[in-house]
C-alpha cells in the first residue's frame, strides 16, 4: 500500500516536469527558477491572477519569452516564498 501511494505522489511531478521548461520562463528580463521569491515574481511579470489553491499560494502569469499563461505554486502568500513549482 505504501509502495502505491509513493507512485501515486509521484506522478504529479513527474508530469509537470516534462509539460514545462523552466529554463524558458522568463517575465521581463528576469528567468523563474527554484530559488525566485513571490516578490521578484510580483514585481517582475504580467500577473494575471493571485489566489490560495490547494493548499498553495497561486500565481498565474504571462511567459515573456512563450507569451503562454503559466500558474507558479508558493507555500504561502509571502513575499520570501520561494517557487515550488510551475505549470
């Protein structure tokens, strides 16, 4: 049982690995990587929407470099939140 709920944990992060290249969102002249705070992202993209979801803090933006709308996870709604994740 434990071996399936891993797996079923896993699948999530393995899909959103491969829909998204990070090394291609930009906002501006600024690149989102694992270590961008919501502040940077904040201050820095064409943010379209800002919410709690499932548990995250939610923030929904314009790709400078795609000009596709991509939603970036948060632990929290917190300027020094860093990005969990992106989609």
């Amino acid at each position: 049982m434990r071996k399936l709920l891993i797996i079923l944990m896993a699948l999530p992060a393995l899909s959103f690995a491969s829909s998204l290249d990070m090394s291609t969102l930009k906002c501006k002249n600024m690149s989102i990587t694992n270590t961008t705070t919501l502040k940077e992202v904040q201050d820095n993209c064409l943010i379209k929407d800002q919410k709690n979801h499932k548990g995250m803090y939610e923030v929904e933006f314009t790709n400078t470099t795609t000009g596709k709308k991509v939603k970036c996870d948060f632990a929290k709604n917190d300027p020094t939140a860093v990005v969990n994740g992106c989609r």
